[in-house]
C-alpha cells in the first residue's frame, strides 16, 4: 500500500506536534503546517535530533491564497496529494462581549474557522478524486458548552461541527471522512505556564483529576486518520477527562 500523506496545520505547536507525532508512528508521511518559520525550523532540528524526520511548509491559514500556496507546494514536497488533513491552527483573543472589538472577534472566527475552508476546499476535490480522504477538525470543549470570555472562540469551534456534518455528507460515498474532535484542558506549554493555584482549580473541575496529554489528542487523530475508520462519519470525539458529557 502507498505511504499516506498528512498535512497539519499548527503542526510544530503544542498539540499539533503531538499529532504529526502519532500520524508519523501510524506510517504516515507528515508535513507539519507552520506560521512562525523560526520556530518551525528550530522544531524540525529537535524533531531530527530525537530520529524524526518530519517536512515542514508555511501557511497562514487565514488567508485562502496561501492555503492553495501551501497546499500546491505540500504536494510536490511530499510527492503526491494529501490523504489526511487536520485543521488544528488556532488562537484565543479573549474577553468578555461588552468589551470584545471586532478585531477580537473577527481574527479568532478567521484563524479558527475561516481557516477550514481556506485549507480544506484545496485538497477536498484530489480526496474526492482519489477514493480517500481524511479530514480532521480540532475544535474545544468550549464550542460544545460555551465559555464565559470567549464568545468568538466558541462561536468558531461551534461552526466546525456543522461544517464537520455537512462536508461529511459530500464525502461519504467517495472514501472521504470528516470528524471532528473537541479536547478539553490539554497540558501543553502554554497551559503548562499558567500560574500553578490557577491549575489546581481547572484541575478540580475535570472528573479525571488531571489535563490531557497532547499524545492523548494526537492518539485519537491517527485512530481517525486510518483506513480502517472508514466508518466514521460526521462525528464529534469529546477529549476532556469528563469535564462535559451530552
Ligand atoms: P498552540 O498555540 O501551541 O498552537 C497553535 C498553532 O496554530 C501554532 O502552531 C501556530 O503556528 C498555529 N497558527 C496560529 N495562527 C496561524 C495562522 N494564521 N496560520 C497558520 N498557523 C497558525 O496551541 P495548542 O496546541 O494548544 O492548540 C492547537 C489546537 O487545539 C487549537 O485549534 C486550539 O484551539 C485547540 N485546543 C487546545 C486546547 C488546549 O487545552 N491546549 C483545548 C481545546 C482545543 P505558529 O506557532 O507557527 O505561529
């Protein structure tokens, strides 16, 4: 069978490394969407230090000319079209609503929501064509309950499971899943950085007793991403220790 080929986006931040991590092990052929070169390129030396050989390309997934840049590029760098993509950009501008500016609200649906389209309409019609395809979509707890301070945020991930339902519908007779999967509190640097008493209390709040493992993100990815999860349409993977049930 040929090598799958998955594009990240965000691959080189918290979450998204640990994805590009899990697809690699399942024997995939990754290439890890980035904004920060910099820091992209730092990733990639540590990535071959520890014996990973990941491909790395720039994107700003906000913009739909640089998606169909990046994807044409992804392609000929990963010699052939992408198989798998998880849209796992994202940021936060928070605030509460009577305070939220337009820009606030404006870049956060862009980079979380606006940025689905932008990088999954360039290689939907190559999975269409192809027979296969995988499309992943990294939404939050809180666009399934609704966060206090983050209405742009939970907007944005609300709207990609009905983009998730939709897509999946126009996918599903030509090999072509859509998922989403929606992590609550996950334990990466940036979480990590938050002051300690602030910690224990999220902690308190989460039945498991803990925050996830980015591994723990990166694990249901790649059991999305395989052939064998054919089956598995439209659906929404809830990641949070039990902090929401429905
Ligand atoms: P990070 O900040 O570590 O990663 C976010 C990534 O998004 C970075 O790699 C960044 O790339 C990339 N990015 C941001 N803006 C753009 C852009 N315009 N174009 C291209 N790439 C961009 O956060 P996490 O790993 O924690 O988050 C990953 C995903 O998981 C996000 O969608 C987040 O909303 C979601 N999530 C996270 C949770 C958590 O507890 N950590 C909980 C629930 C959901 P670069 O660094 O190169 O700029």
């Amino acid at each position: 069978m040929t090598q799958r080929i998955a594009l990240v986006t965000g691959g080189t931040g918290g979450i998204g490394s640990a994805i590009c991590e899990a697809l690699a092990d399942a024997g995939m052929k990754v290439i890890a969407g980035y904004s920060n070169e910099e820091k992209a390129i730092a990733w990639q030396q540590d990535q071959k230090a520890a014996g990973k050989d990941f491909l790395i390309q720039h994107v700003d997934v906000t913009s739909l000319e640089s998606c169909e840049q990046a994807v044409a590029e992804a392609k000929e760098k990963a010699g052939g079209a992408i198989d798998v993509l998880v849209n796992n950009a994202g940021i936060t501008r928070d605030g509460v609503f009577k305070k939220m500016s337009w820009d606030q609200w404006h870049a956060v649906i862009n980079t979380n929501l606006d940025s689905a389209f932008n990088m999954t309409r360039p290689v939907f019609e190559d999975m269409l064509n192809s027979g296969f395809g995988r499309v992943i979509n990294i939404s939050s707890v809180n666009g399934e309950k609704g966060q206090f301070g983050q209405s742009n945020y939970s907007a944005a991930k609300a709207g990609l499971h009905g983009f998730t339902k939709a897509l999946a519908q126009e996918g599903a007779r030509k090999g072509v899943t859509v998922n989403t999967i929606s992590p609550g509190y996950i334990l990466t640097p940036m979480v990590a950085k938050i002051d300690q008493a602030i910690q224990d209390k999220i902690t308190a709040g989460i039945p498991v007793g803990r925050m996830g493992a980015p591994s723990e993100i990166g694990r249901a990815v790649a059991f999305l991403a395989a052939d064998e999860a054919g089956y598995i349409t439209g659906s929404n993977l809830s990641i949070n220790g039990g902090q929401h049930m429905f």
